[in-house]
C-alpha cells in the first residue's frame, strides 16, 4: 500500500559540504555524526511553519547551543527521518527540519 | 472559592513518555471516569483518591505536553486548566508535575515554565527504580533547592510506590497552602530567546543534581539498530502488522462467531415467546439485530487495541512512525496514520478510534475521512456474490486467477482512493495551514505492563459501547422500521415479500430515476437500504426481494438469479459503489463521534456518494459502450 514518494531534495550532500565555519546542518549529516550545536537558526520559508515557531519547538525538544547530539538511525526513502540523540534523549525529525540546527562536528561516541 | 467539603483538585501534567498515566492509574486504581472534555474530542480522565492521611483528592490526569505553548487540542486542554482558564473546569489547588526520572532534561525545562504559573507544585520523578538501576545518582534535596518546589521519587508501576507522593501531598494539604488567586501567575508565552535562557538553566540545575554515568540504554540501542534499520526495520514492521492483522480476522472468529449465534438464540427465544407482529419484528429485527449487529464488532476492536496499547506501552508506535513517516507524507498523511489504515482493512470502526494517536487534529481528521474507502471486511460478502455471479473463474496471464484478480483490483481501488483523497484534501482544503512537522521523542523501550494494558482496554471497550453503541443502535432502529413498516396489508400475495410494501421499497422506487444512469434496478435500490446498516446486510436484502428461501446457506442460488437478471455492466457498476460508497451507518456513527461534528460526517458521506456514483457512472457507462449492457 506504500505509495513511494520521491524525495524532491534526495541530492543531499554528504556531511561537511555546506560547512559554515566549521559547522554543518545536522539536517545534511551522515548516519554516526556526532556533534556539539552551535546554533538553532531557522530560515524563513525554509520549513512548513514560521521560523520562530520551528526555532521554538527544535528549543523545546531539547535542540539549544551546547547540547551534544549524533544521529543514530535514519529511514529508507531519501534518508529521512532522522532519530537524534540530543544529551540523554532520542528524538525523531526530518531532514528538512533539522537544516535549522548548526552543529560543529568532532566528539567521541559516548562509550557504549 | 475553597469548599473544605470538596476534595482538593490535582492535576498530572508532564512530558509525553514520563508515565504520568501510570501514576494516575497506581494512584487511582480502577476507579477513573473517562469522558470528553465538552465540545473537543479531548479524553477527560479523572478519579478521587483517598491519601494515608484520609483526605479526599481529586486528580486529573492531563495531555503530556513539552510546553504550555499549546499547539495541539491536547495541549490546549493542559494549558487552560493548568491556568484556570477552562470554562466549566474549576483550576486545580495545585500541580502533580509528572517526569521520568531516566530523562529529566526537557522535564526540568518544563518545570520552570510551570513555576511561573504561581500555582503549588510537586515535583515526581517517576521510574526512579530504573534511573537508580542505570546509576543515575539524583540528589533530590539540591534538586528541589535549585528549582524551588518539593521533589519526591516515585515508582508507579510498584505496589508503595507513590507513598513519598501520597506523603507529601498530604503535607501540602494540612499545610494550609494558601490557593494562590488565579491570574496571580506570570506565565507568558515563552520566545525562542527565553526558552534557550530557561534550558541553559534547566541544564545547569541538572549538572548540579544529577550525576549520570551518560551512557544510553544498552538495551534501547540494541533493538533500535534492529527495529529502526531502514530496510530490516520495514519487514519487521509490516511483519508485525500482518501478525496484528491476521489476529484481528482469525483471532476474532470464534467470539464473533458465539456473539452472533447468541444473537440468533436470543432472536429465536423471541420468536418463540412473543406474539408474531409489531413487537415481535421489533424486538427481533430492531432490537436484538440492531444490538447484535454493533456488538459483532467487539472482539475485532478489543484485539486492534490490545495490539496498538502493547505497542504503545512498550514504546514500539514512535518507532512504527518514525517508519512509515516519509511513505505516508507522499499522500499528506501523517506517520501515525498508518496503524489506523491499515486497521480499516479489518473495519473502519477500530480504524477510526484508532486514529486517537495522532495528535494534529487536522491530521486525524484526514485519516478520519479516508479510512472507510479501505476495504473493510463487510464488503468481502457483497464482492464475493457478484464476482462468483459475473466473473468467470479463468486463470489468465500465466497463472492469475481472473476472479482474485478482480477482487485484488477492488482492493487496490480503495487504497488509490485513500491516498488520493488524502492528498486532495492536503492541497484544496487546508492548502493554506502548514503540514506539523513530525517531531517526536523515541521513549526507551519498557515492558509492557498488564494492569495499564487492562485498564486501557478495559475503557475503550466501554466507550464503545456506550457511546457508539447508542449512535449506531438509534441508526439500526430507523433502518429496521423503514424496512418493515407499513406491513403488507391483510390478504396481500404470499410470493411478495412484506419489504415490498415498506417505506424502504417506496425510497427505492422513489430513487431508481436518480440511479438508472449507473445501472442499477429498483431491487438493488432497495437492498442498499438495509445495506445501510452494515454492507454485507445486502446480500440478505436482495435475497429478499428477489424471495429466495434460504438465502443464507444457498448464495449459489442468489447468484445465479442475478447472474440470469443483471447485466455484466449492471454488476461491474454494483462493484464501483461498493468501493467508494457511504454504505454503513456504523461507521458514520462513529465518524460523527470522533470528529465531534455532524459537519464532518455529513462531508464523509456526501464526497464519498459523489465518488461511488461517478465511479459507478464511469463504469456502467463503459462497459455498457463496450457492448456489456
């Protein structure tokens, strides 16, 4: 019953590509990154809602500066979603979401 | 505003996940009263519960939410009330925050957003057995120092588990805390800037108070690379929703089997005991078919929802979700939506109540709307009498045989329906509002515990059949007396049966200009009446007014008379609405339940009369122009 869907943004690049000094969108980062996030900056138009409002809820859910993140698992079609670690909890979001979120890679796994 | 002889109000609020249901269910037992908040198809679960001290509390157990920036009608109801607010709701004395103890981040956050409410608030940390298991070492006293409000472990799924909580509200209580005055608070909507400013602190307090050896949970990780791989992760999925779905349909055989020869009993005892006539057909075929007919539906739903609260409880429908997200999103559905759908293949009626686990409203309701179109088992009778009537049994292609292909095309028509009307819906009617993101914590996995399962179960089976059952049960007595009544007058010929002379054959004279276009004769008119109360009732119905005995256990025989009385068109077209057509008062009962709105139900109805007389239209007319009339 699946109705695949084609990703419209499926060219993503691997992770680093778009760094901006030095930090990459958590949206465009390979399954393992690991990070720390330097900013939550959401672009207007980038998202489905306003930006403030997507800046607020990625806050809510735990998504501040300093926060230590690595992305654990992603979906099949176009990589997407994503399931973050962010400090101790797990949240799931789309690629398209988390463009918002700069993060400077660069930190150790947690020891498992 | 305090009556001493009123039990002081409580409410639970928290984070999705924390197990603040648990808590209320370990500190209220079963002695919770579920109903809707007034106007919004919100789930109002409050209970009294007497503390050790022997004070009478009330508690209320409210939407989990991040934030009282209420985005969803949930976390409307959390925000009013907590800030007395809610019309007809007296403000609770004073706040339970509920947090999971393996996960205090966004809790602490959400703590210090409520503590400018004003309101008295204890602070819980729920599953404080697990935290101390993994070592995370929690000082409660710096924690309740730095945020300001008292903190008490609590273990809900243990017996004595919520004594330190009992205990301290007790002491709040006999305190004599003075209510704070509603509207003394300070609570604003929070900015992105303020909410940073509140978790840089948030994380601040939880670095002073808890130490965590910051490792993840090994046993989380280990089946989430397993159930989360983007391909295994798939198969598994929809392996597990073929086991659902096959116990949905065989698990469910033998209950509804003994309801529906109950029922029969029951009918028969009537029979047998009333005089025959007016009370008699009431009793038989108003009450006990009506009744029967509603309650066939129990161990279909009792079975769905034993799936989807084991799921749940354990943790496992996030991930169903995070899954089936993008594959859905194609159609503008949400991720949840999936579970519900595929549900409707059983029955519309646990689909659509199973559609409470999507939190947008707009997203349910799409999902609502969308959910009859797929092929529900009451249409598998009406299919398999015409496809054995109309369809020769030929093998074709290699291999195929020509009538499961027929029936796979009539399946496939009503997920493509589905889809499309989902997508349709997504771009003329809220073109404008912006799709949610789908944003959501991944719980731990927990064992699922049984009393909570119990419970839940236990309440859904009740609100289907005291609310359902009363919508569905009045439809059920309206069809039966459009169908019996006038009797047949005294002396009428006996080959004519009594449906003839009712008001149902009346409406199907009435409506056969409206439906020769698509095919159909005033004896299919008539039967899609009773039709009306459940699909497959129809089969029975035109057995009747074409009177045949018997029709029941000889459909060969109905079969070949419509195969000698129809055109192959006449058929194909009877198929066409059959997929799309509102041909069920159940689930419009249901609908109009759900949605809390006779608007949205009549939207169903109407979009998907239009969609099975255009199909059956398209389809009649073709077939007849490729010489089938």
């Amino acid at each position: 019953m699946a109705a695949v869907c084609v990703s419209g943004s499926s060219r993503e690049p691997i992770a680093g590509v778009s760094a901006i000094g030095g930090a990459v969108a958590l949206g465009e980062a390979p399954v393992g990154f690991t990070g720390r996030i330097s900013a939550v900056r959401a672009h207007e138009g980038a998202g489905n809602i306003p930006a403030a409002e997507l800046e607020r809820r990625l806050i809510e859910l735990g998504f501040v500066e300093g926060a230590r993140v690595e992305i654990l698992h992603q979906g099949l079609f176009g990589r997407d979603p994503i399931a973050v670690r962010v400090n101790d909890a797990t949240i799931a979001l789309r690629r398209r979401d988390a463009a918002a979120i700069l993060v400077a890679p660069g930190l150790p796994p947690p020891a498992e | 505003m305090t009556d001493a002889a009123l039990p002081a109000r409580i409410a639970l609020v928290g984070n999705p996940n924390c197990g603040k249901t648990a808590l209320f269910n370990a500190l209220t037992g079963s002695r919770q009263k579920v109903a809707n908040y007034p106007g919004v198809t919100v789930e109002r679960k409050a209970a009294t519960a007497i503390t050790p001290g022997g004070i009478a509390v009330q508690l209320l157990d409210l939407p989990g939410t991040y934030s009282l920036r209420a985005r969803s009608p949930d976390e409307v109801i959390t925000r009013d009330i907590v800030l007395g607010r809610f019309a007809g709701e007296l403000p609770p004395q004073f706040l339970v925050c509920v947090a999971d103890a393996t996960n205090l981040r966004l809790a602490l956050r959400f703590v210090l957003e409520l503590k400018r409410v004003g309101q008295p608030m204890i602070l819980a940390l729920n599953m404080f057995d697990i935290a101390r298991h993994r070592g995370i070492d929690i000082d409660l006293d710096q924690l309740s120092a730095d945020l300001g409000v008292p903190v008490v472990p609590s273990v809900a799924v243990r017996r004595g588990g919520t004594n330190d909580l009992l205990a301290r509200i007790d002491a709040l209580i006999a305190g004599q805390v003075p209510p704070v005055p509603i509207g003394s608070g300070t609570w604003t909507e929070p900015s992105a800037a303020e909410l940073r400013v509140a978790q840089r602190e948030a994380d601040r307090i939880l670095a002073a108070a808890v130490r965590a050896p910051g490792r993840r949970d090994p046993t989380t990780w280990r089946i989430d690379r397993v159930l989360l791989h983007p391909v295994l992760g798939l198969v598994l999925l929809l392996a597990i929703l073929f086991l659902m779905f096959q116990a949905v349909f065989s698990w469910a055989q033998l209950p509804m089997d003994l309801i529906k020869s109950g029922f029969s009993a029951l009918a028969a005892l009537a029979d047998a005991t009333l005089p025959a006539g007016w009370v008699a057909s009431f009793v038989r075929d108003g009450v006990i078919a009506g009744l029967g007919s509603v309650i066939v539906f129990l161990p279909q739903i009792l079975i769905l929802f034993l799936f989807i609260l084991l799921l749940e409880d354990c943790g496992y429908m996030a991930r169903a979700a995070f899954l089936m997200d993008r594959i859905m999103g194609g159609a503008g559905l949400h991720g949840r939506a999936f579970i519900p759908l595929l549900s409707s293949f059983a029955c519309a009626i646990p689909g659509i109540m199973a559609t409470r686990v999507i939190d947008s409203r707009r997203d349910r309701l799409a999902t609502i709307l969308v959910a009859p179109l797929m092929t529900c088992s009451a249409r598998i009778p009406v299919y398999t009498l015409i496809i054995s009537a109309f369809v020769p049994a030929r093998t074709v292609w290699g291999g195929f045989n020509l009538q499961g292909l027929v029936m796979f095309g009539l399946y496939t028509a009503g997920i493509a329906a589905a889809l499309g009307v989902s997508w349709l819906l997504r771009r003329l009617l809220w073109r404008r509002e912006p799709t949610d993101p789908f944003m959501l914590e991944l719980p731990d996995y927990k064992r699922p515990r049984v009393p909570n399962v119990a419970l839940g179960l236990w309440q859904r089976a009740k609100i289907f059949l005291r609310r359902a059952g009363t919508i569905i049960f009045s439809m059920m007595v309206v069809i039966w007396f459009l169908c019996s009544v006038p009797r047949p007058p005294e002396g009428a010929a006996a080959d004519k049966p009594a449906i003839e002379y009712s008001f149902a054959a009346r409406i199907g004279h009435a409506v056969e200009p409206l439906l020769r276009p698509v095919g159909f004769n005033w004896q299919i008119d008539v039967a899609l009446i009773p039709g009306m109360a459940a699909r497959e009732v129809a089969v029975a119905s035109l057995g009747t007014v074409y009177s045949i005995q018997g029709t029941g256990t000889d459909s060969d025989q109905l079969g070949r008379t419509i195969a000698a009385q129809w055109s192959l068109a006449t058929a194909l077209s009877l198929l066409a609405w059959y997929v799309f057509a509102p041909q069920c008062a159940s689930t419009l009962g249901i609908v109009k339940r759900e949605t809390n709105s006779w608007g949205w139900m009549l939207f169903l109805f109407g979009y998907m009369l239009i969609l099975a007389y255009g199909a059956a239209f398209v389809t009649y007319n073709t077939a007849v122009a490729l010489g089938a009339g």
